[in-house]
C-alpha cells in the first residue's frame, strides 16, 4: 500500500501554494510533523480516485479526437472518390485539329468510330457602320432624334423572316448620343444575343461593330426610325435588306449555319458546339477540313488500371487508419486510441466487404469488384492481380462503368435510354412497347408497370421509381430491361455521407463523451470538497492528540519536580 501511495503521489500535480502547519497553528506542537502527517493521509485517500478520473478524462479526449480524426478522413475519402467517380476508361481522339471530342461525364458513353468534314463554321452575322472620327463621335450626325428597332431572324432574298420567339427591342438615339452610347444600349439589350463594340480600324476612323449570335438564324434586322419625319426610315443607319447595296455595305460577314458531313451525311447545325449527334460526346467544330477527320472512342486498359489503382489506394488508406486507431494491442502493446470500437469496426467491416457485394443493375447478371481482380490480403488491405484484371476488361470493359459510373442503359442497342435529375431510382424494370405497324414506329410504351408520357417521340417515365427515365425507341425495337445502375464509388459515396451527416453515430459518440466529462469534472470537484473536509478532520484528530500528549509531558513534568523535591527533603 505504501508503493501505491507513493506511485499516486508521484503522478500528481505538485502543489501551488504553501501548506499551512495546522498543528502549531492550534499551539499544540509535540515536536511531530503533523501538517506532512496530515498531507500524506488525506492524498492516499484522495489522490488515487483524482487519478483514476483524470485518467478516464484523457482518455474520453482521446477518444474524441480520434473521432474527429476518422470524420476528417472519410471527408478526403469522398474527395478523392469524387474524382474518380463518372470514369469509364473510355478515351476520346480526333484525327485533326479541326474537330475536338470531349465525352459528357454525366450520359453513358460507348465506343464509336465515325468520318466527318467540317466544309464551313457557323458565323456570326456582323454589321459595321464605319467613318467615325473618334470614339465618342455622335452616332447620327443630321442632329435628328432616331429609334433604333432590332429583330433577330433570316433574310429570303431581300425578305426578312423575324424569328417571333425573339420579341422586337429598340434604343433611343438623340442629336447627343455617340457611338459609343449606342454600343452600350446595345450591350444592354437582353434575349436576343447581341454584342456591339467601337473598333479603331485606322488614324482617326472608327466603326460601331454590331455582331448576333451563331447561325443563319440569328441575323440582325435594324431599322432606325427618324422619329422627326413620321418615323420614315433613316436608310443610312439601318440594316434591313442585304441585297440593297447601300445596307450590303454594311454587312461584313453574313450570318450562316455550321455545315458538315458526318459518315457521308450532309448536316448543318446553328453553331459549331455539336451536342445532338454522338450521344455522351460533344463535338466542337473548330476549323473547315479538305480530308475526313476520322473521330473515336475506345475503351483504354492502361487507363482502366490506373483509375482502379487509385480507388484501391484510397480504400486501404482509409481502412488501414480505421485498424490502427481500433488495434486491441498484442505482447504488451498499448493497442490503438479507439481499440475494441464496435462503430469503427463496423466501418471497416463495411470497406471488407466491397469486394463480394455484388452491384446490380448494369446487365441481367451482377458484376463484382473481384472480376476485375481485386482481392483481400491476410491483413484486411486491397490488392490487384492485373493478370486476372487484364483478362476480365478486355472481355468485359463496358463492366468497368459499375466501378465509377451511375449508369442507365437498356438491354438493347435499339432503345435508347438516358436519365435526367435524380428522382429516379435504381434498379432493373421492364420495358413495353406498342406498335401498330410491326413495330416501325411507337404510340405507347410501359415502363415499371406505368404508361409513360409521350413527348415529342421520347417517352417518359412516370412511375416514383422512373421519374425522369426517357426512351427513345428505334425501328425495330424489342420490349426490353432499363438499367439504373448505382456505382460502387457512388455507393461508397453515399456510405461516407451518411458518416459525415450532422447527427450521425460518431456526433453521438462524441457527444456522449462530452457529457461523461463533464460527469467526471464534476465529481472532481466533489473530490476537492471532500479533501478539505477529511484534511480539516484530520487536523481535529491531531490536535486533539496533540493536547494530550501536552497535557502527559506536564503531568510528567511536575512528578518529577515533586520526586526531586521529595528526595532533597530526605537528605
């Protein structure tokens, strides 16, 4: 019991301030060191339960910590899957400059090859109003007030047809206002997708450049009304029949359709951003081309291994803190700050398990992450045997998209399926279609059991398990399965989020540490009161024996002064 006292004693944090000798205090010295006596017994009763708290108090911080620890690397675990996530080892390529492929992340994209030449861009149509001396020359010199009316359409011939969906705008212009002015108006207009700028074109000569938007579509009619003469027509300032010489003059390039050949088909588009013709690419259409710009994509397993090396890493990343904080210790080892927790374990237990839970709903059969050789080690890490991953990708590589990519797809190649928002659920649901002409074209389609809405030749899922499933079905079309496939990285995505979300299991945990602190720190104060008061009884019973043992040394005393008086009479 003494080691234990002493051990205590050791561990505790060394007084502040100097101790009182209550003995002499009283004036009941006995020549004992009663105040070290009194010190000494009351830390051997209190002392070792101030540790034992102290101790449950560190460790709860501990504890928290660690927690925090956990959130904070399941937070860079959902980052770097974000990352990752929407790859499908599908690399896009073009033969020339002239033509860029970029792949959508959010459409299911598959290998195509196709020949295109780009014969003419689409154009802006621009006008110039040139023979301004400076920037801020007045836009109409003849000192009349002009409205400037503008509508967005196409010319037949010297016609006009105005485009209704655009509605007409116009700007006032006074014996004041200067080209620049004007540009500003311009710029200001909204929905008709003007742009106007002063351009310096020599020594003291400006022009006010006014350009639309892309396409054949989008030329600008201006007509400015001379508001002094019954609204006649100002035919210097106005650009409204291109086959007039005098607005011809005006026109320094013509508004025109991109146009293109695509696998020998002639086509032209309003602008040069190609976003209807391959589905999951966008083609931009940079430059005219003499020769066949072959474009491309194809599944690339060099690409494919390296994205699920890096999912790989990142799981055992996060799965090897998880075992080391939640280490019970072996030999003597102290183990891990959160060793035997059941939550964190089920975590791990949780990332253990990716590779025999089957992901359903990208074909009639599941895939796992063990096809494509990903296997568990004796430690609990991931690891790859690109033998076995080699094999299954170039048998199997559209399979990589349940890795990394929420997918919709149908079961056949002549039913186009896409999805649009997030209301629509995973899974695998039957699809019906209605033919009245042996199946050339449509007029109904089921879709989970629910008609679905048709608009526009795409029908629409309207199920709570389909909202925003469209079908597009092609000549010949089959009743058929739409996919829904939920990703394995989305799936663990959805796993991290729960983790992370306000009010989740560690927020309890850490809360109910907190709350056994603060239990704790009550009871040290407790401890504090309790201390004073077995010192302050202690210091009672040390008096008390302290003034009999006064009261003995002076009855002693006078028996030997009466001893000595009585021998002294005897001699």
């Amino acid at each position: 019991m003494a080691t234990t006292i002493s051990d205590s004693s050791t561990t505790a944090a060394p007084p502040t301030t100097q101790k009182v000798d209550y003995i002499s205090a009283l004036n009941a010295g006995s020549g004992l060191n009663t105040t070290q006596i009194v010190d000494t017994l009351v830390d051997a009763e209190v002392l070792p339960k101030q540790n034992k708290i102290n101790d449950q108090v560190a460790e709860k911080n501990v504890s928290i910590s660690s927690l925090g620890q956990v959130k904070s690397n399941f937070t860079t675990f959902d980052t770097n899957l974000a990352i990752l996530a929407d790859q499908n080892a599908i690399i896009t390529a073009s033969s020339s400059t002239a033509i860029t492929v970029t792949p959508d992340s959010t459409t299911s994209l598959k290998p195509f090859v196709h020949n295109m030449t780009v014969s003419t861009l689409a154009k802006s149509h621009t006008l110039s109003l040139p023979g301004y001396t400076t920037a801020n020359a007045v836009y109409d010199s003849s000192g009349t007030a002009d409205t400037l009316i503008f509508g967005i359409g196409d010319y037949t011939g010297s016609t006009f047809n105005r485009d209704t969906n655009i509605p007409l705008q116009s700007i006032s212009i006074t014996a004041t206002t200067t080209i620049q002015d004007v540009a500003t108006q311009i710029n200001s207009l909204t929905g008709m997708g003007l742009s106007a700028s002063v351009i310096k074109t020599g020594d003291n000569n400006f022009a006010l450049v006014i350009k639309s938007g892309l396409g054949a579509g989008k030329q600008i009619n201006m007509s400015a009304q001379d508001t002094d003469n019954a609204n006649a027509e100002n035919a210097t300032l106005s650009f409204t029949d291109p086959t007039n010489s005098a607005h011809a003059s005006k026109q320094v390039v013509a508004g025109v359709d991109s146009s293109f050949t695509f696998d020998g088909i002639t086509i032209t588009r309003p602008n040069n951003k190609i976003t209807d013709l391959v589905q999951g690419v966008t083609l931009d259409l940079n430059a005219t081309s003499s020769a066949a710009v072959e474009i491309g994509a194809a599944y690339d397993e060099t690409q494919a291994l390296d994205i699920l090396t890096a999912f790989v890493t990142e799981v055992n990343t996060l799965r090897t803190s998880m075992t080391n904080m939640t280490d019970m210790g072996i030999d003597g080892g102290e183990g891990g700050p959160l060793r035997g927790d059941t939550l964190i374990r089920s975590y791990i237990n949780r990332l253990k398990s990716i590779t025999t839970t089957p992901i359903s709903n990208y074909k009639e059969d599941p895939i796992y992450l063990s096809n494509f050789g990903v296997m568990t080690e004796l430690d609990g890490s991931l690891s790859i045997d690109t033998i076995k991953f080699s094999e299954y990708f170039k048998s199997n590589p559209s399979d990589f998209a349940a890795l990394t990519q929420n997918r919709v797809t149908s079961g056949s190649d002549l039913v186009q399926a896409t999805g649009t928002g997030s209301l629509y659920k995973e899974g695998t649901y039957d699809l019906s279609l209605t033919s009245a002409d042996n199946r050339q074209t449509f007029s109904a389609a089921t879709l989970d059991g629910v008609s679905m809405v048709l608009e526009g030749g795409v029908f629409k899922g309207d199920s709570s398990n389909t909202l925003g499933i469209n079908i597009t079905p092609f000549s010949g079309a089959p009743d058929t399965k739409i996919f829904i496939g939920n990703s394995l990285i989305n799936s663990l995505r959805d796993f991290s989020k729960s983790v992370l979300t306000p009010g989740n299991a560690i927020d309890s945990k850490i809360s109910n540490y907190n709350e056994e602190i603060t239990t704790h720190e009550e009871e040290l104060l407790k401890l504090e009161t309790a201390m004073e008061t077995t010192r302050a009884r202690y210091v009672e019973q040390f008096a008390a024996m302290e003034t009999a043992v006064s009261s003995f040394k002076k009855t002693g005393e006078y028996l030997t002064n009466f001893m000595e008086s009585w021998r002294a009479g005897l001699k």
